[in-house]
C-alpha cells in the first residue's frame, strides 16, 4: 500500500509541479520603459520581467494617457525567460504621461496585477484620478474564488474526517446521517472542483463571470497547473463514487479508497502555494500529510457533530471516545506540518506581521490554539461520561474549526511573502507662482534615479536661476543633506541618489527665479526594502 501511494505522489507531482518550482505570488522587479522613465521617444515595446516565472495564457497590457483613456490593449507574450513578459506597443505614442496596466497568473494560479508611470516628451502635470481608477480591475471574482476554495477545502475535510472516524473494523452499513455526511461531502467537492475549473479562466483574465464557457479561456486554463489538477480531481471522485457506496453499505475496500483519498488531496496540494516551496517534492509531501490529518482531525469534528446529534448518550459517548484517539494522533501531525509549511512558505519569521498572509496565519494559530482548549474540556467531559456537556463542547469547537477551515482557504489566496515592488514614488506640490512634480524610481533600497520637473501654472515658465535639494531621514539620524542635481532640460533636473534605508525620507526643494523669492517645497518620500 505505502509503494503505491508513494508512486501515485510522485506520478502527479511529475505531470503537475515540473514546469513551476517557483516563489507565490509574481513580484514586478523591473520593466522597460522602467516605472517613472522619461523617454525622448515612443517605446516600440514594453518588457516586464518578474521574481519568479508567471503565465501569460490570460496575460494583459493596457496603456492609457493622462484622461484615462485606453490607446494600446494587447495581449502579453512569453519573452526570452518564464520570467518575462512582453507586449508590443504598435503605435506611436505622442507626448505625455502615461500608465501601463499589466496582469499575470503566478505560478501557483493566482492572478497578480500592477502598473506604472512613464513619459514620453513633455510630462503632463499630473495623472488624473480617473486613470487610478482604471488601474483596477474590478471583477468580484477574488472573493468568489474564496468562497469555492472554502468549498474544496471543508467537503474534502468532512470526507476524509467522516471516512477515518467512521471506519469501523467490525463491516456494517452506515447510519442514515454518516450516510448523508459521506455523500454531501462527496457532491460538494465534486461541484466546487468543477466551479474552480470553469471560474478560473474569467479569475486569471479579470473578466465578468459570464466568461466562464469562453472556449479560448478553456483552452488556456487546460495548459496551467490549477485547471490539470482540478480535472484530474473530479475524475478520481468519479472513480471514488462506487467505492464510497460500498464504504456506506458496509464493504471496506480500504486499500482502493486510500489510494483515491491520497490522489484526491495530492490535487489540492498541487494547487496551491506547496508547488511554489523549494524543494517542491518535500512541500508538496507536507502539504498533503497536513491536509489528511487536518481531515481527520477538523473533519471528523465536524461530522461527530452532525452524527451524534441523533444518537443516545451511550453512542454519543462511544463516537466521540473514538473520535478523541483519532484526534489526539492527528494534532501532532497537523502541529509539525504545519510549522514546517510555514517555515518554508514565510522564509523570514521577522516578516510575518508584513504581510496579510501572515497576519492571517497568526490569526489562524490562535483559533487552532482555542480549539485544542476546547478539545480538552471536551476530553474531561468524556472521562466523567458527561454526554450533555460533551455535546456542548464539541459543537463549539467544531464552529470555532469552522472558521479555521475558512482562514486555510483565504491563505491560499494570499501572498506569503513580501513582494518587491518596482513603482516609483511620484508626487506633485503646487505652489503660489509653480510647481514641482518629484519622481523616485524606484522608491525602494539602493541607488535610485530621482526627476524633478517645475512648471508654471497657466502659463510658460522662465528659466529657474537657483535649484537646490536636499534630503534626509529622521528616523535614522540622517542629517538633511545636499543632493547634486544634473539639468537635462529646462526646469528639469536629475539625479543618482541612493537610499541606504527603509523609511520616510525628507526631500526638500529649494527654486528661485528673477521674479519671486525662494520658493520651499517638502515632500516626504516612502521608500521600501
């Protein structure tokens, strides 16, 4: 039995994780047009190179100028590495700001989308607010997809939970509600499956639902690793259905339904952050002992609940004896795994609280942490043979498991690490006679390239005579300190300036012409790791 479960493990590991051993979640680390550039031409392409490799199946580019109106859509393509993306332009851009709206998949299937600034010519003096709206893809889909792994993930737990507890040595037919738990669980699981598969094309491309039967989109989830996982899935729970009818009329083939029960959470594994672990073999394999052990554990919970609400005290009590032997050797493999998950997932514990997936992780630990006090009183319950509190105390360490079972799907949602991010700091201050438009690119640790633009409102600027800048930062006990400007046009200046640390910086502007006085303008720049 071991030898076949270890050959199926890495059979589907073979088909699904070979071509993505990459990180979660595709970071922008660069881009040509870089984010903030002032180009003197039209750029025939732009190039987008990412942190890990992404697929453009449902790949997206936008431009848009400075009224938010669209004047390049195109698909993007594979450039020399998994890493890149490509889109060509095929027009000629006139002079002004513009903004580049792009959209992958990542590795793991989840869709991640960004954009930039850059300028061509004369830089418009601002970017209207209509164009930030536009930057965002509003789909509904996220949320959606919450709910359907939510689905996967607590049918799968009931299943494999209903499985384990009610697996007796002594063959006999189920009771008409253990029947009720082995086949809703079944059906749930094999509907969400198919909802993920259809969901996914319209998710990744950030179009309407009513995409989902799109046959391009179809074609296109077919070649990723989440819609291959999710076929494979509802085939092995059709080849499921006739073993679990002859598990509920009392017939244990238990080396057929474990195979299956293994196959079945190898494809959720595989669809998820484990493939993005390094080594993906050990990932997945942890991701998939979790999964079981969470089934027994969360999963039987669950359906001790439902079964013994029809049962007598003396059954209540026999059930639920059974169900704390199983829980008690489950715990320490959820407990184990879990630290390991997480210790290759996070990579950095300082990181933990930077990031919405560790927040959420913690939160997630601390319920779990509130489900095995409850588990506890439960167990002193079951020794004083205290079948009215027991009920009780079960039923609410199954809702609080509820809950943990919807955090682990949200978790698959999310980022486990800190993405980088190439955007750059852009900023303007209108003054009483100009104003002064700060572009840093990019905004984060080391050497940056910092534009600064100065502009007369409603009217044309003469020559400024005397233009300073300094900069500093407080939290550091960095000193405000002279930067050297080099002018590239009029009223238009550059730098290399570079940032030795995270935080708030303080850039002062200092500009004077003939007309009026010294002019102060302060910006307070944000600059990550």
């Amino acid at each position: 039995m071991f030898k076949r479960l270890v050959r199926l493990l890495i059979a589907l590991i073979a088909i699904f994780a070979a071509p993505s051993m990459a990180l979660a979640h595709a970071g922008l680390e660069s881009s040509d047009p870089s984010p903030g550039a002032y180009l003197d031409v039209s750029p025939e392409r732009i190039t987008l190179t990412f942190d890990e490799a992404v697929t453009t199946a449902f790949g997206s580019l936008r431009v848009l100028d400075s009224n938010a109106d669209v004047v390049v859509e195109t698909p993007l393509k594979r450039g020399e590495k998994k890493s890149i993306a490509v889109a060509e332009v095929g027009q000629t851009l006139d002079d002004g700001t513009y903004v580049v709206v792009w959209r992958v998949t990542s590795s793991d299937g989840h869709p991640v989308q960004g954009s930039f600034t850059f300028v061509v010519g004369e830089a418009t003096s601002t970017v209207s607010d209509a164009v930030a709206n536009a930057t965002t893809v509003t789909h509904g889909l996220s949320r959606l997809f919450v709910v359907i792994r939510a689905s996967i993930f607590l049918s799968l737990a009931v299943l494999i939970g209903a499985i384990v507890l009610l697996w007796s040595s002594t063959p006999r037919r189920l009771s008409s509600r253990a029947s009720i738990a082995v086949r809703g669980a079944w059906i749930v699981l094999l509907a969400a499956t198919i909802e993920a598969f259809f969901a996914f094309g319209p998710h990744a491309a950030g179009v309407k639902i009513y995409n989902a039967f799109d046959g391009d989109l179809i074609s296109a989830t077919l070649t990723t690793t989440f819609g291959r996982a999710q076929l494979v899935r509802a085939a092995l729970l059709v080849a499921l259905w006739p073993v679990l009818r002859a598990f509920i009329s009392g017939v244990r083939r238990r080396l057929l339904i474990s195979v299956l029960l293994v196959g079945i959470v190898a494809t959720v594994s595989l669809s998820g952050h484990a493939i993005s672990t390094s080594p993906v073999v050990i990932g997945v394999a942890l991701d998939i002992v979790h999964l079981l052990a969470i089934g027994s554990w969360i999963g039987g919970l669950c359906v001790l609940v439902f079964v013994g609400r029809r049962l007598g005290d003396e059954q209540t009590l026999s059930l639920t004896g059974r169900f704390s032997g199983i829980a008690q050797r489950a715990l320490p493999v959820v407990i184990l795994t879990g630290i390991a998950q997480s210790w290759l997932l996070v990579k950095d514990p300082t990181e933990i609280f930077d990031t919405q997936f560790g927040r959420t992780l913690v939160v997630k630990i601390a319920l779990v942490l509130v489900v095995i006090a409850l588990s506890g009183s439960a167990r002193r319950a079951l020794k004083q043979r205290d079948a009215r509190n027991l009920r009780t105390t079960v039923a609410f360490e199954a809702i609080v498991a509820l809950v943990v079972i919807a955090l682990t799907a949200s978790l698959t949602g999310l980022s486990p690490k800190v993405v980088s991010s190439a955007a750059p700091f852009q900023q303007t201050i209108v003054g009483s006679e100009v104003f002064v438009t700060l572009a840093v690119t990019p905004a984060k640790v080391g050497s940056t390239e910092v534009h600064l633009i100065m502009a007369r409102q409603g009217g044309a600027l003469g020559e400024l005579t005397n233009v300073q800048m300094r900069m500093g930062l407080a939290s550091m006990n960095i000193p405000t300190g002279p930067v050297e400007l080099t002018r590239i046009a009029p009223n238009h200046y550059t730098a290399n300036v570079t940032f030795p640390f995270p935080g708030k910086w303080s850039v002062e502007v200092l500009a004077s012409t003939e007309q009026f006085a010294v002019s102060r303008f302060a910006f307070e720049v944000s600059i990550s790791e």
